[in-house]
C-alpha cells in the first residue's frame, strides 16, 4: 500500500511539473496606435472609439488586406483593386475580381476614411467594419464566403499567432477579420500633399499656377470638395453619363429616395492625380475630361444638383482656368502615401 | 426481499404504464405544416420561360400581360397564436431552424414543416415576408445552414451588395412582345425604421403578416396543414398600389430600394392599412 501511494505521489508530480512547462506564452504587449489627427480634419467616425487601432491589430489586418485566399479561387486580395501605388484605388474603368469578371463601379480609393461618415459611391455602410463582407460575397469581386475565408485561414497555421497577438487568443472570427481589416484602413491617413505643407508653412509655396489654380478652385469647386478631406460627403446628381445597369440607382439604390436617383458621394479630391479614371463607373479617363464635361454641360435631371441647375446645368472654364485647376489637384498627391 | 422484489415489479409496472400513455393518448406536441400555393388569383403558377406554351399568364388591372420563369421567397418569424391570443413563437431567433426559401420550382420547398408545436387549438398565423431588421445581416457563423440554402448558385437569394437576404427574387416576362422583368426586394435600413434615435437610413423591406385561419387549427394527436395561398396577381394589381411596368409607374428591373416599395407593399402588406398583402389562408386540414 505504502509503495503504490509513493508511485503515485511521484506521478503527480511528474505531472504537475509537465504542467508548468507547457504554460501559456505570456500574451503580447499590444499597445493601442494614436491616430495623427492631421489639422482642420473633421472628428473621427463614430466606431473608431469602439475599434481602436493596436500595433497588432493594425499588423493583422495589413496582412489580411493582402490575403489573395479571401477569394473563391485565391486570386484576389483587398489590395488587388486598393493598390498603395493609386492611393489604394487602381486605374480600371471599373473594378475587376475574380475570374476578370467586372464590377459595377469604379474602385475608390481607401484614404482618411477614419474620417467618413459614409463608404462606397451610394453610402451604404456606415461603419468600416461592416465593410469587408461586401467583396468577400459580392461574385464579381471574391465570390467567397467568410467561413469559406476562415477556413482557409486556419488550416494556414500562421494566422493563429497573429491572432492571437492581435486580440489575445487565437480564435478566427468574423468579427476579429472585419475589425482589423478596418484598424488598418483607419491607419492609411493621407496629409502630407504639397498643399497641406503650403498650410503648415513648412517651406513649400505654390507655383502661379497652382495659386491660379486654387483661386478659381475655391469659387467653382470648393462649395462640394469642401473641407480639407476634399469632399464635404453628401449625395449629389452632377449630370454625368449614367451607368445603364438595372443594379444601378446611386444613392436611391439605399435609400430608395427618387430624389436621391444617380446621386453618388462626392469623392475626395486628395491623390486624385493616381486615381485615374474619374466618376461612379470610370466615365473620365482624365481630370481635364472631367473639367471639360462640366465646362461643356452636363445632362438635365429633376434632381440635378441646385448649384448646377443655378449656373445653367454648367461650371464654366476656360483652359487656362482647366490647366491651373489641375495643377492645384496635384498639389493634393501625397507621394509619400503612395510609396512613390 | 419478497416485498422489494414486489415493489420493484409494481414500479416497473407502472413505468409501463404511465409511458404507454402518453405516447397513446396526449400527445404534448406536434406538428403544423405550412403549405404554400403560389397563384395568380385562383390558379397555381406554372413557371415558363420567354415564349413557354404552358406558363401560367395573368393580366395585369393595367391589362399588362405577365408570366414568371422564377418566383422564390423568404418566410421568417413565423408565430401561431392560441384561440385564447397566447403566441407561440417557432424559432424566431434563429433562422436556420425559423427561415426557409420558398422556391416555387421545387416542390419539396412549398411545404415547411413546424415541429414540436404545442398541443392546442390555434386561430391565426403570424410570419414574415423576408428577414427582420436585426437578424438579416449574412451572418454566416451564426446561420450556417440557412446561409448555405439561400446562397445555393440555384436560389440567390443573398443580395451581396446590401448584405443581407432577398426576400422576393421573381423572374418573368411580360406585355406580348416578352419583355423581361425581374423583381427583387430586399432591406438596406440602418437602424429601426420610425425610431428618429437609432434610424438612419434605408428601406425596410420586412412585412410582418398576419393570417386569420378559416378554421382553428388543432394540434393533437393529428398534425395540421395549413395551406396558404400567395397570390401573385397581387405583385401588379394589389391592395396599395396599381403598377404599370416600363413606361407606367415602376421599371421592369427592380434591382436597388428605388421605386422597390411599390412592389413589397403589395407582396406584403403596407403595415398600417394591410397587413396580409398577397397572402391568405386557403384551407386547414386537421
């Protein structure tokens, strides 16, 4: 008896000491990353507060933003249409995902959208976190399913450490892949264009031109590409040529208003020199068609914009005003942002 | 030990007994099933392609001839409420055991079956056209199955854009020359729609619908059908609004929440003056 209870004693505590060993990793040190709140931007989305960017966090979501197994047959990335280079926009007409299958608009560029009310040409997400599964399950985009993606993930190995760091355990979710995809976006802050140097007083000055050109910006262009995001965010119908798919409404397309029909988010200005073409579904191949089309009139509607219907369905130039407007817009490209 | 030999055959004995009747005699739950007869007025669709011979065709009060090569819907929430106005819920919360498609070119998916539905007597039926506000968000992890039979490459009913579901996908054809429709409806609201507080934005597509059945239905020892009838002729020609496709009040192609509402108010009811819209209860057999 006595010799059963002495091996069994030292089983114990073989076992204890086995136990000890294999203790869990202390978890990572995953600080939170300030936001650089650059001047006279407006205040951060709402949901920024409840998803603050962490070193790991952020880490993560660059990796998943670049992560080609989010698509049905591992070919496309987030970064396949939002690539750096076009401050995270690309220079198709309108977007191309899997299977070269082409999508209903022209991709935005993902840039200071920590500070935006609203994401997409119609507006239809509100927050960055309920943004992802829009590509993942659209079929012209990745054609995938979010459990479909986990999956993947998981039978990577790697991701579970990156989890892990990021929100303390290793579990993939839904919610943790939305959650860092978008602390990443809120990190990709674009302020350092020529022009926000020329109103930091760091030594830069415009040439005539870009002084010319933002002189008659202020009067034709700033009442819409207002703010120092470039876009003062509402819906409006400019006139432009109409894309003819039935999915197409514009803003109505969420909101079902007819008086929102065709109207699209007024997108921002900054790094607009990269995002080439222009408009909801790439009408533009270049600003000075963009210039030209409001200079030579754009198309009537019940719900054209008033400041438009005012000014006789126009926004009058003349080449000289086009050429100056243009040199100013590219006082906007923040080379830095887009690794140039 | 004779007397606990005599107690433990007695004990058995009356375990015996006890479950013979309740298997026998009361019954505490069955099934309802619901059946759904999709019509134009009185007569069950049949679906057909552009120049299809035997697709059933119905005229619209506009005088708009139409017919339909694809009719599916979501039905979600569904409530039976007592004789005595008690309301049992079926899964309400939980669309993989509470949702289904129905497809109107698979049969199999016209009937649903209710399961373990108390024993008693029921005098309406409540449900829904489509997914409620707070569950219709494609969440996958939460809902596989019902996720997977909506998404299937045979029923599309997850409208990507919007993430959420389709709550009507109809394909068909109409005037004489067969020109094509295709109506889809579906939410985009943020927030709960008449709550300044939390709305936002959007379209809430939802319509809750209440049926009084013609008969009360008894769940017993029998399993009861309840057979409904959804009448399409209702999509053009309904109780809210009297639509005319292409150049009359509405686009053939209702793809976005634009004009859209025209087409769910008449499918499911407007809410305040409707709240049946095409829908109504045919027979119930006990």
């Amino acid at each position: 008896m006595k010799k059963v209870f002495l091996i069994l004693s030292i089983l114990l505590l073989l076992l204890s000491c086995n136990r000890e060993d294999i203790i869990e990793p202390m978890p990572y040190d995953n600080p939170e990353i300030p936001l650089d709140i650059p001047l006279g931007f407006p205040q951060l989305n709402s949901s920024v507060d409840g998803n603050r960017p962490t070193k790991y966090g952020v880490e993560l979501g660059e990796k998943l933003f670049h992560e080609k197994k989010f698509s049905g047959n591992n070919t496309i990335s987030c970064s396949s249409c939002h690539n750096r280079s076009s401050a995270f926009a690309d220079n198709n007409v309108q977007a191309i995902g899997i299977h070269g299958r082409v999508g209903l608009r022209n991709t935005p560029p993902i840039q200071n959208l920590a500070f935006m009310k609203f994401y997409n040409w119609d507006g239809n997400k509100l927050t960055l976190e309920s943004q992802p599964l829009v590509p993942i399950i659209t079929q012209e985009e990745m054609n995938s399913s979010i459990m479909e993606v986990i999956g993947k993930l998981r039978n990577g190995g790697e991701y579970r450490e990156l989890f892990r760091k990021a929100f303390g355990d290793e579990n993939i979710t839904p919610d943790r892949i939305y959650r860092s995809i978008a602390q990443y976006e809120y990190t990709l802050i674009s302020a350092n264009s020529k022009y926000d140097k020329v109103k930091r007083n760091e030594g830069e000055a415009f040439t005539e031109s870009e002084a010319r050109g933002y002189q008659v910006f202020q009067q034709k262009c700033e009442s819409c590409h207002s703010t120092e995001l470039f876009t003062d965010q509402s819906f409006r119908n400019v006139g432009f040529p109409p894309n003819t798919s039935t999915e197409e409404a514009g803003r109505a397309r969420v909101t079902g208003i007819p008086a929102d029909y065709m109207s699209f988010r007024v997108p921002s200005l900054r790094n607009a020199e990269y995002t080439a073409p222009y408009g909801s579904f790439g009408q533009f191949p270049t600003l000075k068609a963009v210039l030209d089309y409001f200079d030579n009139g754009v198309l009537d509607a019940d719900n054209l914009d008033p400041i438009l219907k005012e000014n006789g369905n126009r926004i009058l130039l003349i080449e000289q005003e086009k050429e100056d407007i243009i040199s100013f817009i590219k006082t906007l490209s923040d080379s830095t942002f887009v690794g140039k | 030990m004779k007397t606990s030999t005599k107690y433990s055959i007695l004990f058995v004995a009356i375990l015996i007994l006890i479950s013979c009747s309740k298997d026998d005699d009361n019954p505490v739950a069955n099934n309802v099933t619901l059946h759904f007869n999709n019509t134009f007025k009185n007569t069950t669709i049949v679906l057909g392609d552009a120049t299809s011979s035997t697709a059933t065709a119905n005229t619209s009060a506009e005088g708009q001839v139409h017919h339909f090569s694809e009719l599916k819907y979501v039905i979600s929430n569904i409530r039976l409420v007592k004789a005595d106005g008690s309301e049992i819920p079926y899964n309400i919360s939980d669309l993989d055991k509470g949702a289904t498609v129905v497809d109107h070119s698979k049969a199999q998916t016209l009937d649903y079956v209710l399961t373990n539905i108390p024993v008693g007597e029921y005098r309406q039926l409540k449900f829904g056209l489509g997914v409620k506000p707070e569950l219709n968000t494609l969440d996958e992890a939460r809902f596989p199955n019902f996720y997977a039979e909506a998404g299937a490459n045979d029923t599309k009913m997850h409208w990507e854009w919007g993430t959420g579901y389709r709550f009507t996908k109809i394909e068909g054809f109409y005037d004489t020359d067969h020109k094509q429709l295709s109506i889809h409806t579906g939410s985009t609201v943020e927030g709960t729609n008449g709550e300044p507080d939390t709305y936002t934005q959007g379209v809430d597509a939802y319509r809750d619908i209440t049926l009084t059945l013609p008969d009360n239905a008894v769940v017993g020892r029998n399993a009861p059908r309840i057979t409904i009838n959804a009448d399409f002729d209702k999509l053009l020609s309904g109780k809210t609004n009297t639509i005319t496709l292409g150049a009359g009040n509405a686009t053939p192609s209702i793809h976005t929440a634009a004009n859209m509402v025209l087409f769910v108010d008449n499918l499911g009811g407007n809410g305040p003056s409707d709240i049946s819209g095409m829908f109504s209860v045919s027979s119930v057999e006990n």
